[in-house]
C-alpha cells in the first residue's frame, strides 16, 4: 500500500552516487518511491545518535549500512562487559574503550563509505546546541531523563526532528518529535518523575534483543524523514509488547498551554533531578500524568511501558512518598569513612543490601548484610536482619531499590533515635568512588 508523506525530505539530494555506490545500495535503487534519488539523499544526509548504547548500537549499524553520508555519535561512557548483551555494535575486544570509538570502528568495517563524527562528551546546556546544529536529525537513545529533555529542547531551538526510543524490561516506544509540525517530548512527558522513583535499565531490567526491535524502527523513522517516504510517527507513539508480542498506536496531542522553549536554561530545573537517574514511562494505570495528551483510537489512552530506555513509570501521585532527603543520604565516600570508623570502634550502624542474592554474589560491598527487598517493603523494621543496631544505611545497585526500602522504613524511624538511610547511586558509586576494581554489572 503506497503511503503519502505529510513532509518534505529533510535533505537535498547529493550530485551522484559513485560506481562502488550503486552497486552497494542496488537494492534500495529498485525500491519504488525511494530509487537514486532517495539514496542521494541519504548520501547526503548528517545525523546524529545520542548514545552508543543499546538503542544506538543497531541504528547505527542501519543507518550506515543504509548509506547515511554522515553520522555523528555523542557518548561519554566505556565499554563494559554488561553492556555486551544488547549492545551489539560493541565487542570483547572493546572492553575499556570509549564507545564512541568502538562505534565508530564497527561503523567503518560496515561501510568505510559513512563518515563518522565521534563526540565523546557528556551532552551538556553548554555544548547541545553547537552539537546538534551540525546535523540535519537526531535519534535520542539517552538513557536518563535530563538528556532527554536536553534533547528535546536544543532540538526545538535548532529546528530539527528527534526520532526518540525508549525501552525497560519487555518494553518499548518510539516516536518522532518535531517542533513546528507537530507534539514535542514535553507534550508527552511535561515533567520528569521524582528522582528514585523510577527503575533504570540496570535495576528494572532489559531483555537483550528488545533494543535491535526498537533501534531498527527508529531507523526506519530516520530514513522515512531524511527520503520524504511515508507516514512518520509525529503525534503518535508506538508502543511494543515484546512478551504479548504486540504493536500499538496512540496519538499525542500537542499542549496548546506549553510555552516554546526559548533556551536551555530550564532542562534540569524542569527534570527536577539531583543527578541524571535511567528513564522511565507511564504504567498502565488508566489515567494520564499532569499535563500528558494522549488518545487511542477510541479517546483516551494512557502509555504503558517505558518511556525512554524509556521506562516504567506510574503517572505523579501526589500520595507517593517523597524522594531521600539531603540528611536521608550518603555518598559513596562518606559510607567508606563509616565503615573505616566502625572498623575502628567508632561507629555503631548497620549497612543493609536489598539486592538479590545473584548480585550479592557477584560483588558486595565489605561488612553488609541482607535483607530482601520484597520483605522490607511488606513488613517494614520487621524484616531487618537480627542483630541490627544503630543507623541503618540502604544500599542496592544503583539506589532507586534503597529509595523504596528507606521510604518502606520510614515511619519506623521517626519515632527512633537512631536513622535511616541510604547510598547515593548504590554500589555503582561505591564502584566508582571507593573502589574501581570490583565488577560492574
């Protein structure tokens, strides 16, 4: 069935493609409605992947087997042995190394054709903008909640379409935003979740060939907005089952209340984080967050699944208990002095892990012990391990589980003389702060 574009091709078309061209890409030559011309366009194109991660990974390796002219991949992060089960574009062999050079190696044993721009840089308020203006789109595989709207808003100040994905767990959405031509990423999500209230990747969980189904599609998208070929998803979402194995379209309205977005100064102000936290989406709840739009085919619908390496999120409960405080959290280094000092006699508390037991074994954090999370949340101080005295310290892999078991322990508290807490960024920190040599996961 031949599907009309409502949009021009992003891109002029390049002069012509070489010999060595027309024999690589013959089989989009053939294609009806996409032909040389289409590929000259393509060859002309520049776009940008924020992430080498899973997302990236395989719309990277689309695109540059599609015959993208240019592709730009901005990552700070480096290889880890964890990140090789979905992260397919990377290998053993690049363990410790940048993934924007990793990628940009597989890249170029895939088509030495692309030219491959490598920014291996955090995205910042301070460089989004002349980064993003180097292209004609960009594909948003982040995996935290403040790049996203990062994002989100250079790329309405540059004019540029994003073609988003997100995944968690068996879950996955993709969509485009365009500024100007339809609803933006803060017409979906106007406000970030409170910090710890929401599951990364790392502690919710991600099956391993969810983001080639999700990655490829965001590909698609690209390739549809570069060419001026079919239907793109503006205003509507698509949302993956993986376990049902199903495929669903919500449309997204924009919010004729939101202000345009004029800098960049409100990006972490409006995620309201302390820190970049792995995203999430909207539960299937049966009502919209505060500010969402969004309707299926027969009215309103509500998003289920992640919302960006997505994610699970339930919509803002006013009732939901509040996020760690200042004086409810330790550091990574203030929790190796407490145990130094308790070492020492100095200091009486305990230190608690809600992992499971699998992580437990993997790597641990010296003098905890275990309480399930499961427990602490049913029972509260009952499910403590025997023995516990002084303040207690919650610690889980990466602290959104602490939040929860702190919040479960709350109340429990507020009437003791002693405290309850727990680890900022969990043993990853500890991981990064204390002690480097233990195993990531």
């Amino acid at each position: 069935m031949s599907v009309e574009s409502r949009f021009e091709p992003l891109v002029a078309p390049a002069e012509r493609l070489t010999r060595e061209e027309l024999e690589r890409y013959s089989r989009h030559l053939t294609l009806e409605r996409f032909g040389p011309e289409g590929q000259r366009r393509l060859k002309n194109a520049r776009v940008l992947v924020v992430g080498a991660g899973g997302l990236g990974a395989p719309a990277l390796q689309y695109l540059a087997a599609a015959g993208v002219g240019t592709l730009g991949v901005v990552d700070d992060d480096v290889v880890s042995v964890s990140n090789l089960q979905r992260q397919v574009i990377h290998t053993v062999g690049d363990l410790g190394r940048p993934k924007v050079d990793s990628a940009a190696d597989a890249i170029a044993r895939l088509n030495p054709l692309v030219t491959v721009r490598t920014h291996d840089t955090r995205l910042t308020t301070e460089n989004a903008l002349e980064i993003l203006g180097q292209y004609d789109l960009v594909l948003d595989g982040a995996d935290n909640f403040p790049t996203r709207y990062l994002v989100a808003d250079a790329a309405e100040l540059t004019g540029i379409p994003v073609v988003w994905g997100s995944i968690l767990r068996f879950d996955g959405q993709v969509s485009v935003f365009w500024a100007g031509r339809g609803p933006v990423y803060r017409d979906l999500y106007p406000e970030a979740p409170p910090a710890g209230s929401v599951p990364s990747c790392a502690e919710g969980g991600v099956l391993g060939v969810l983001p080639a189904t999700i990655g490829s599609v965001m590909a698609t998208e690209a390739l549809k907005l570069l060419t001026g070929m079919g239907d793109p998803l503006v205003g509507r979402v698509l949302v993956h089952d993986a376990l049902a194995q199903t495929w669903r379209t919500l449309t997204v309205l924009p919010d004729p209340e939101r202000q345009p977005v004029t800098d960049l100064s409100e990006v972490m102000v409006a995620c309201g984080l302390a820190r970049p936290d792995d995203a999430a989406a909207l539960s299937a709840s049966g009502q919209s967050a505060p500010g969402q739009r969004v309707t299926g085919p027969s009215g309103p619908e509500t998003l289920q699944g992640p919302g960006g390496s997505g994610q699970s999120r339930a919509p803002l409960d006013p009732s939901a208990p509040p996020a760690p405080s200042a004086v409810e959290t330790v550091d990574a280094a203030e929790l190796a002095a407490l145990l130094a000092a308790r070492d020492r006699g100095e200091a009486t508390f305990t230190l608690v892990d809600v992992r499971e037991d699998w992580e437990r074994e993997l790597v641990s954090i010296p003098g905890a012990v275990s309480a399930p999370l499961d427990r602490l949340l049913s029972e509260g101080v009952r499910a403590l391990p025997a023995g516990t005295e002084g303040d207690v310290i919650l610690h889980c892999k990466a602290g959104v589980r602490s939040a929860r078991a702190l919040a479960a322990l709350r109340s429990g508290y507020a009437v003791r003389e002693d405290s309850v807490k727990h680890l900022d960024g969990g043993i990853l920190a500890w991981i990064d702060a204390v002690d480097p040599s233990l195993p990531r996961y």
